[in-house]
C-alpha cells in the first residue's frame, strides 16, 4: 500500500495497545483516509457456520503452519439489558455489519462472539444440553488464583491489518457510522458495556520490536528477532494441533460450535533469557531429548509442521532423573492426544503489551473445557517434583517459573446462526 | 476463591522516620563483602561477613502466615541437581527481599513448596518472581531473591504460595493444599537500608561453625526440635555432606503413611550442624538389613508431619535394634544456599548407621 509508511504503521500498531475510544480516534484522524480492506459477500449465507473457520482464511507458512493473524482484540462484554428480541436484533445488525464489510480473513476481519457459562445461567431459567462440556472457569493449579472472567460475552476480533481491526472495534463500539464503505447498521454496546478490552500480536519480529518498551523482558532485550512470541520459539505446529473438525461440536443445538478457554499469563523473562543458556531453555520449553538429539534450530523453524514431541512424551520420568528438568511441551502433550494420538487442542495464542506488561492471552479452542483442563493440570507437572527434588513446583518444571496465570475464562462460540444472544437450548424464543 | 489480606509493614516506624528525608541523607553504597573464601572446606563454615536484616511485615490468609523481611542485595548460589553456582549481586540490586510461609497452629515453617512475590509500587509493576528456596544459617530455610525497586516509597508485595505437594501425614494430612497469597505493604527508604548492621567477619571466616539463629520475633525459624523431643523412639545418629541425619521410628504409621498394618514408621530427620535448621529437598533412599536379609529397600518420601516436622520416611514391616540401615542421597537438597552453606550438603557419601 502506497500510504503505508512506516510512520503511519507506527502509529496504528501504537493505537491498537493504546485503545480506549478517544486513543483510536486520535489515531485514525492522523492517518487520514481508510486503507483498502477486502468486503465481505452480499450473500451472508456463503459464510461458513463455524465462526472460529480460520482455515484456508488465515496465511499458512511453508510448512502448513498457521500463521495467526497479526493484530487481535478481545472484548469482554456484559449485557445492560436482557436477552430480548430487539436486543438479538442489534447484536446481529452488528456482526452482520462485520460481516458485510469485510472479508472473513487476515486480510479483512475474522470475528466472532462466543458467551459464558454465566451468561446462560443469569439470563435464562432453561439448562446448557447436559453432555456440553462448559464449567464455570476456576484455578487450574496448586499454584495460581486467577481473576476468573464471567463476563456475558467475548468479541474476538483479528486482522493482519491494525487499522482495519480499530475500524471495525469503532463500529461495534458505536463509534463509526461507516466501515469500509458499508453502513453501520448497529453497536454491540447499544445492548453491551465493554468491561474489558485486550489487546495483542504475534508473528515473527513483533515481540521483538516491543522488547524495550515492556515490563518482563529484561534489558538488553534478549528476544530473537524471527520469534513469533516473547519467549524466543515458534509454537502450534501443525501436527500438534487439533483440526478445526476435531474441536467442532458435532451434535447437539450447537453443532459446529466450539468452546474456547481463554487464559492471560504474565510473563517474567528475566531469568528465563538471564540465567539460562540456549539448550536450557530447549529443553525446557520442549524436552531435554531436543537437546541431546539437537532438534531445535533458532527459533525452531527447522522442526517444520511437527515439534517433534510425541516420541519423547514417555521419557519423561527418565529425563527428570537425568537432566533434573522436564519440556513444557512434553509435560502437556501427555494428556493432549486421543487414543489415536490425535491433539484434542487448537491452540490460538497471541502475545500482549497491555499495560506495557509483556502477557500472553491464550485461547484455546476443543470440544469439552474438561480437555483443556487435563491438559494443563499435566503441564503442571504436578507429578514431577515427587520423582526428583531437583524439578520443583514451578523451577525446573517447564517454563512455569517464568509465566503468571492471571485471568481464566471459558465460552461457547456458538454457531454463527445462533450467534445473537442464544439460549442455553439453541431454540429462537 | 480469591483470599486476599492486606495488613501494613511491621517496621514502618524507623523507614517512616527516614522516609521524608531520604533526599538529605548520604547515599551510602551497598557495603562491599569480602571475597568468597578461596579455601572454602566441604561443610558449613562461618561465613565472611555478617547481616543483619529488617522485618517488613507479615500477613495471614487461608491456612498459611506469611512472614517478609529484607536486607542488602545478597551473594548467594543456586543449587541444581549436585552443582552450586554463584548468583552474583547485580547493579541494579536494591535489596535481597526473604518470605518465610508456616502453619500459625503448629509454628511449623513450610519448605518445598513454590512461593512468588509480586511487587508493585502505585498500582505499577515493579516485579514478579518465583523467589528460590534459600538455607541461610541465621534464618534457616525461606525463600528468597535479589530485587531493583523503583526508589524510596511505599511498595505493595504479593506473597503467593503454592499448595504443598509434599506428603502430608498426621494432623497435617489434607491441609495446605490450595495457593494462598497475602499483600505486605513495604515502606521502603535507602537510608533506612543502610542503616541495617553489617560486619566484616573474616576473622572468623571458614571456621567450623555456623552464625546462631537469630531472633525473629514472632516469626518461627525452621529449627528442629532436638533428636529426643521429635516423636518415636531415636535409633541412630549419622552425617552426610556435613548434615546430620536423626533416625527416628514410630510403633504404627502416622495417618497419610501407606502401608500395612502391621508396618511400621521409619524416618531421617535432617538438620544442619550448629543450629538444626532444617534440610529439605533432597532424594532419599534406604535400606534396612538384619542378619544379612533385606527388610526394606526403597525411598524415605519427603513428608511434612507436626511433630516431626519435616523429614524423611517409609513404611517399613519392623525396626529392631541391631539392624542396619544404609542411607544414600540420589540428589542433594536442591536449596539455595546463602554463604556457609553452599559447599556443605552436595557431596554426600552413602552412609550406614546401626539402629539401637
């Protein structure tokens, strides 16, 4: 684009972290002009029901990676009145605007809204389907007492375009009248309050370029340049990711719905770039069998679709004897396969500078929240400290000396049909 | 699910006196310490100087009281698996900030969990950390870091515990379990800091000898109990890498122990020389022998118990006197280790003791 300087691209990244209504608007008069964004169809109904189909609508690298879009916002949202119909009306002229306006990929906007346990139970006397897996959120550790998100509603927008993804954050928010040359037809906050905006990135050279600015890396800024994330390597191989067809509801008023897990974790990189050398930070953010069989290159662009970790899942035990460290990633993919081998979890991370903290909002997406659970109770590593007192509770134990959990929430992404304030049996009152 | 307790720092009197005046007073450098000894003995050994400390605050919440002091930034030297190395002080160290956690019903101060602190200065983060468990011979076990603060003020710290894995038997059993985290308001003053004692002690430096606990006030230490006051009956006395090991049984096994009926509570109750702090975090195996057949072979688990405080211990069929139990440390107590002890507790030779 012939107006992307990079002082203009500056500005808008800047906006994005800085947020808040007038933060945005600063930025988009500065800019001046609205940056070309692919619209979206006039038939809504070629769009897909699955409002987390990111495949085929995202880039992919050479490998078959997804590469996630640059640039993503949650918004937390409670209901300032109930579920009626005119309420349902709004909230769909308002996605549907979205919809409208832009392309559903990385280079328009992918959306979608997805709604708390909470939700359905302050709002309705009816009962979830019995066989959803969706609990209220809680601790997932001996070690943690996060803020547990209970919101009605979580908006998750994405763009590889920052100010593509404030425009379209403005229309929902009330605050545009247009977006991308088509009309605004409703505001999300004509029936929602914000209670929490976040904000994020990920891709190679981003954390890179805030390593000075955020609290957690330390001086020096000891980031690798090509990581796609602060703590220095890829991640979300594609052979250790679930399928958009495996986390899909299969049966039931949600059909080709989803859950999602979203956590926040803070993260202290410190002593993880301080006081560790390359190799230890390997094995432990894979296994110390990366390190003895030198598997990891860089930023681990040489591991390709697959990091490598099911063949080292059993040596666990072992590994903790020997190297007295265990792999984060060794430790979760114990409980992250089916009896197939199959990875039960999407995970869709991106990293943040909110509060120009460096943190992590992790979603996560799976068929039943229990999934996502069992596996991050075996990436506690619970376990590991009672073979050897060498691995502790959060030293040596994978990365969990380095990352906070700060916040855990968990949400329906209902199908796009019901995507208008649903009712916990998917009926239309 | 949030328990939060908010209580002011306990030594707010002398930092508030200093507090307003920070900007007349001297600024005094940390004080040097003298070099680390170059012929350091394998065993505790009185180190080359001398601290002293300041009470913060403490706090309480869920099941755990939480105690916070401070002191000059501290060399002190991380232990993984059967190696020391050194953490240096660095520039921006402002102060080495101690946590101690224990049981307010028991006084039993509580090792080998995790611990994190969280530091915060108007509502801006200054820090967070998981803070390493330390051994310091005046202190005895805690938790402890160097931090950079942002200047003279009033700083919130965070204590946040982790439930304790380690078996938990007796009255113990089923307690401390669930994380815990308390906020310290900490006032802090430079002038304050420097006006913590510091001594030179290379007079004395690498003696055979430990500091003396110190008095803590309110605050328990990890002292444990002479080998006649801890529970059951005293079979033996050993030493391994400069720790000594008391080897206690029990006629029936503590509730949380399994084990047959008919078994029997063998455990190693180990303490630093000098002072019985305890030591914690290490692989333990035994194996009890009598007329040359193997009664009991395996590991003596880490186990917290209110009485016997933290030790070592298994289910075995019988201890009579006459058998031997031969003990060998798979890994040493992966502690810190503040000056005296750092060379003291790695090397541990396999051990043999006949029981009484």
């Amino acid at each position: 684009m012939s107006d992307a300087g990079p002082t203009r691209r500056d500005v808008v990244k800047a906006a994005v972290a800085v947020g808040g209504a007038v933060g945005l608007s600063a930025c988009i008069d500065a800019i001046g002009g609205e940056s070309t964004a692919p619209t979206g169809p006039d038939d809504l109904s070629t769009l897909p029901e699955r409002q987390h189909a990111w495949k085929g609508r995202v880039r992919e690298d050479e490998f078959g990676n997804e590469a996630l879009p640059r640039h993503q916002t949650l918004l937390y949202l409670n209901l300032t009145e109930g579920p009626s119909a005119d309420a349902r009306d709004t909230v769909e002229a308002a996605l549907s605007t979205l919809d409208r306006a832009l392309a559903r990929n990385h280079e328009g906007l992918l959306h979608s809204i997805a709604y708390s346990p909470a939700y359905f139970d302050r709002h309705f006397d009816e009962s979830l389907p019995e066989d959803l897996d969706l609990p209220e959120p809680r601790a997932l550790s001996s070690f943690e007492d996060p803020e547990l998100d209970r919101q009605d509603a979580l908006v998750h927008i994405a763009s590889d375009q920052p100010d593509v993804l404030l425009r379209a954050e403005e229309a929902l928010t009330g605050e545009r009248d247009t977006l991308n040359g088509v009309t605004v037809e409703g505001a999300l906050t004509d029936v929602f309050e914000v209670d929490s905006r976040r904000t994020g990135f990920v891709g190679a050279g981003m954390p890179f370029e805030r390593g000075d600015e955020v609290e957690g890396v330390p001086d020096g800024n000891p980031i690798p340049e090509a990581s796609p994330l602060f703590m220095g390597f890829k991640a979300g191989f594609a052979k250790n990711q679930a399928t958009e067809d495996y986390v899909t509801l299969d049966s039931g008023p949600f059909a080709e719905g989803t859950t999602k897990h979203v956590s926040n974790i803070r993260q202290r990189l410190a002593d993880w770039y301080g006081e560790q050398s390359f190799d230890d930070r390997v094995m432990e953010m894979f296994s110390p069998g990366h390190v003895e069989q030198g598997l990891v290159e860089g930023v681990g662009e040489n591991l390709g679709d697959d990091s490598g970790i099911d063949r080292f899942v059993d040596d666990i035990e072992a590994h903790a004897r020997e190297y007295g460290r265990v792999g984060h990633a060794q430790k979760a993919a114990r409980a992250n396969r089916d009896a197939d081998g199959n990875p039960l979890l999407l995970r869709r991370h991106f990293e943040s500078a909110d509060e120009n903290v460096a943190s992590l909002h992790f979603p996560s997406l799976q068929r039943g929240i229990g999934q996502f659970e069992a596996v991050r109770q075996a990436m506690n590593g619970e376990d590991i400290p009672q073979i050897t007192p060498a691995v502790r509770q959060r030293v040596n134990n994978g990365i969990l000396e380095y990352i906070f959990t700060k916040k855990r929430g968990n949400f329906l992404v209902v199908p796009r049909s019901l995507r208008a304030l649903p009712t916990p049996t998917g009926d239309v009152e | 699910m949030r328990r939060r307790t908010y209580l002011t720092g306990l030594a707010g009197v002398g930092a508030t006196a200093l507090a307003g005046c920070s900007g007349l007073v001297e600024t005094r450098a940390i004080p040097s310490s003298p070099p680390v000894l170059s012929n350091r003995p394998s065993a505790v050994y009185f180190p080359t100087h001398v601290e002293g400390m300041q009470m913060s605050g403490m706090a309480k919440s869920g099941e755990y009281q939480f105690g916070l002091m401070y002191s000059y930034p501290h060399r002190f030297w991380n232990v993984n698996g059967t190696s020391a190395s050194m953490t240096e002080i660095q520039d921006d160290d402002d102060i080495h900030l101690m946590a101690t956690v224990w049981d307010p019903e028991t006084n039993t101060v509580l090792p080998d969990t995790g611990l994190s602190l969280e530091i915060s200065k108007g509502g801006d983060l200054v820090s967070e950390e998981v803070i390493y468990p330390m051994l310091s011979q005046p202190m005895g076990f805690h938790y402890g870091a160097n931090f950079g603060l942002d200047g003279d003020g009033i700083y919130t710290v965070t204590v946040s515990v982790g439930g304790v894995n380690t078996r938990r038997t007796g009255a113990f059993e089923g307690r401390f379990a669930d994380p815990a985290s308390a906020d310290i308001e900490f006032e802090y003053a430079q002038s304050a800091r420097d006006e913590i004692s510091f001594e030179r002690t290379m007079d004395r430096a690498g003696e055979a000898a430990a500091r003396p606990p110190m008095e803590m006030g309110m605050m328990p230490l990890s002292v444990l109990p002479e080998p006649a006051d801890l529970p059951g009956e005293t079979r033996g006395e050993t030493s391994m890498g400069d720790a000594r090991l008391v080897v206690k049984s029990l006629e029936t096994l503590p509730s949380g122990v399994e084990g047959g009926s008919d078994a029997q509570y063998l455990y190693v109750s180990a303490r630093t020389p000098y002072n019985r702090m305890v030591v914690p975090a290490m692989g333990l195996e035994g194996t009890l022998t009598r007329d040359g057949e193997t009664v009991f072979e395996g590991e003596l688990l880490r186990t917290l118990h209110p009485e016997a405080k933290y030790h070592y211990g298994a289910a075995v069929p019988s201890v009579e006197s006459g058998d031997t139990l031969s003990l060998s440390v798979t890994v040493p107590p992966q502690v810190a280790r503040h000056e005296g002890y750092e060379t003291a507790f790695l090397e541990m030779e396999d051990t043999e003791v006949t029981l009484s």
